[in-house]
C-alpha cells in the first residue's frame, strides 16, 4: 500500500512534466503547474500512511494484551 502511496504522489506531482515530455527538453523547462490534483493526493496520502496506522494498531493491541494480564 505504501508503494502504491508513493507511485500515486508522485504521479500527482510530475502530471504536467509527463503531459509535456514528449516535446522536448525546452517544453519540460517551462512547464508551470496548471492546477494540483487534491483529491488524489489526498488518497496517495492516506496509502503512505497505512504503515503507521498498522503499526499503532499492533502497539495498541499489545497494550490491551498486556494490560488483561495484570
């Protein structure tokens, strides 16, 4: 999921520079961003972060573990 994560970001951020690539390197210096793709992103976002949230997860239920035992 993470690498998914990564993939979808950073397609996100290179979509104009991909758009234009196949006109040369003049084309790719003056690319300027026409607008950045939020939602997307924002689920690129949320892919990078399931890591952490698997491992609070494994923490957590460690700690209800340990607790029960007492």
């Amino acid at each position: 999921m993470n690498l998914a994560g990564t993939g979808l970001a950073l397609y996100v951020f290179m979509a104009d520079t991909i758009r234009v690539a196949n006109q040369g390197v003049e084309a790719l210096r003056n690319v300027l961003p026409a607008r950045f793709n939020w939602p997307m992103f924002s689920i690129a976002l949320l892919l990078m972060a399931v890591p952490v949230f698997q491992a609070f997860q494994q923490i957590s239920n460690r700690t209800k573990t340990s607790l029960s035992e007492l």
